[in-house]
C-alpha cells in the first residue's frame, strides 16, 4: 500500500474513531477464514505470547542527582511491551532504560511508575488513565504509551482502538501530562507466522500506527514509530531480538525501543538541544498534513510526529522527524517500597 493510500485509510480510521462512525476492521472480510486458519496455526507454534509477569520497576532513577531538584515523574501505559514481559530483570524493561536515560539527560531524578497490563488492549487505557492521575497532587511529568498489537491480534475495530487511544491522551494532557505514544508494531515480523497472515499482520499493523499517530497528534500528544520493535533489525536479529518465547522482545529488543523513543521524550518535556528540534531536510524532515506524516511514519520505524499547525488546506499540519538515536545509559534502579 502506498503512503497516500495508507494516509486515506489512517484518515477514514480516525474520523470514525472521532466522530463515531462504524467499526472499520483492520481486515477486509474476505480474507477473515483464512487469517483464522493461519491465526490458529501461529499460536500453537508461537504459544500464547505469555510469559511469567514482567519485573516491577518501579521506583527512582538517577540518585547521583538527588537533592538537586524534585524527580520528574514518567508513567508507563500499555499492553506487555509498556510492561517490559520477557525479560527478567527490572532495569531490562522500557520503563527502567527510558527512566535511567531521562534522568541522565536532565540531570534530575526520575520516579517511574508503570500501570501497564500484558495482554491489555486500548479498551483497558481508560483503567490505566484513572490509575495514572489517582493522585492529582503528583500529576506524571511525561506518559509514555505503548498499545496495539493485540488490538490487531484480537481484531478490535480500528476506530475502536483509535478512539480508546485519543481519550487516553486527551484526558492526560488536559491533566498537565507530556504524552508520547509508541504506535503499534508491525506484528508482520513475528518468526512463526507465515504467509499469508504475515503480510496481513504488516498491512494491518501499519494501518492502525498511522490511525493511532493521527488520533494523538490531534489531541496534543507525540507519536514515535515502534515498526523497529518488531521490524527490520528484528527480522535481521531474532535470535538477539527476540525473547525465548519468540514473541515478546528481549532485553536487547526493549533497548532498541526505549532508544527510539527516548529523544521524543526528552523532546516533549523540553530537554533536547534546540538544533534538533528545527527540521533537517537531509533527513526528508518537514511540516506534512498529519495523516501524510502518519501514513510516512508507519512505515519508518523510529520516526516521530507532532503537531504543528492545527489548521490548514487539508486540515491539521504535523512536523515528521527522524531523530537520531542515542545510546541509553544503563542504572540500575534504586529499591523501591513495592520490591522494583
């Protein structure tokens, strides 16, 4: 599918996700028996992508900064990815590595709190928010979201998934959050499924990740294309990229991720060098309709959308970025009360 295709289709998502339309499935219906068939097939070689729970990691980063200033509070929201499942050791998952890099490059503590779910869907964002903002007194600094991949595997309608999504986000930047959203992987890399449904679980996924970019873009928050979770250096890596179930990320998969959305953390909250917001155009960066920049960013991984202009010509204006990525620094996380 070409990337005004895509951007048709992520746009004809989004405005039913918004204004309630009809439940546009990320599948064309013909196709439903044979994806069923070859569905059942890839759970009885994949498993049922679950593992032992994921390690709790919650607690403070950055302890050479203490005293110097209050922590930043950064909140993880999703499904297992969000959560860190596969790997054993708390400053393995995204939240340690994204919490640890945070502190680093603002020099400040960084109190992490993760409120994901394995196996949620969007339709559990709602439960998570509430939990998120129970405290309005410590309201987090930034929320880092990372939710898809089992709205494709399930096949919960996109405008569904899109509209779980944008609520999500909207309630949290009206709350006083940073929001940035890791748009749903493309599942079209996973080793034991097959063609067909390989090539549909990339269509599919890349589908929603656009939808998803357009619906937080347009309610303040910041997207970053996950396509790396599961794309090309993991069909490259397996091995190394995978975890032992061969579905979820191994701790060398989540570094790769947290790499990549890192800068756009940094960015949202401000802390990122001021010639790295300005776009390069030897990088193909630039100001594009959102669900243009959408439909690109979907198939890049590790590229960033934000808003730009709210309105224009062919509606709201969106600023593509393709930030370079940066080594996350490895600290281990201070203990905290509930055992991280």
């Amino acid at each position: 599918m070409s990337s005004l295709s895509r951007a048709r289709v992520a746009r004809r998502i989004a405005a039913g996700a918004a204004y309630g339309g009809g439940g546009i499935g990320l599948l064309g219906a013909a196709t439903i028996g044979l994806v069923l068939a070859e569905v059942q097939l890839a759970k009885r070689q994949v498993g049922n992508g679950h593992s032992p729970h994921p390690p709790s990691a919650d607690g403070l980063y950055g302890l050479v900064y203490a005293g110097a200033d209050a922590p930043l509070r950064l909140t993880m929201l999703g499904d297992s990815t969000a959560a860190g499942q596969g790997v054993h050791r708390a400053r393995q998952t995204p939240g340690a590595l994204l919490a640890s890099g945070l502190a680093a490059v603002a020099e400040r503590p960084v109190e992490l709190r993760n409120v994901a779910l394995p196996g949620a869907q969007s339709d559990d964002l709602d439960r998570q928010v509430v939990l998120a903002l129970g405290d309005p007194d410590r309201v987090p600094d930034v929320c880092v979201i990372m939710v898809g991949a089992n709205d494709v595997t399930q096949r919960m309608p996109a405008t569904l998934s899109v509209r779980h999504l944008s609520a999500a986000v909207r309630r949290l930047r009206t709350a006083g959050a940073e929001v940035v959203v890791g748009t749903c992987p493309d599942l079209g890399t996973i080793e034991p499924v097959q063609q067909p449904l390989r090539w549909l679980a990339r269509r599919a996924s890349r589908q929603l990740a656009a939808a998803q970019t357009i619906g937080a873009v347009e309610q303040g928050g910041r997207t970053v294309s996950l396509g790396d979770l599961l794309g090309p250096e993991f069909a490259a890596n397996p091995r190394e990229l995978f975890g032992p179930d061969n579905y979820h990320p191994s701790a060398e998969g989540y570094a790769t991720a947290a790499m990549a959305v890192l800068p756009t953390v940094c960015a949202a909250l401000g802390l990122w060098p001021a010639e790295e917001e300005r776009p390069d155009a030897s990088r193909r960066e630039g100001f594009l309709p959102v669900a243009r920049a959408a439909a690109e960013a979907a198939s890049e991984a590790g590229t960033e959308v934000a808003a730009a202009v709210p309105t224009g010509p062919r509606g709201p204006w969106a600023l593509l970025k393709r930030r370079r990525r940066r080594r996350v620094p490895a600290t281990d996380p201070a203990p905290a009360p509930s055992g991280g």
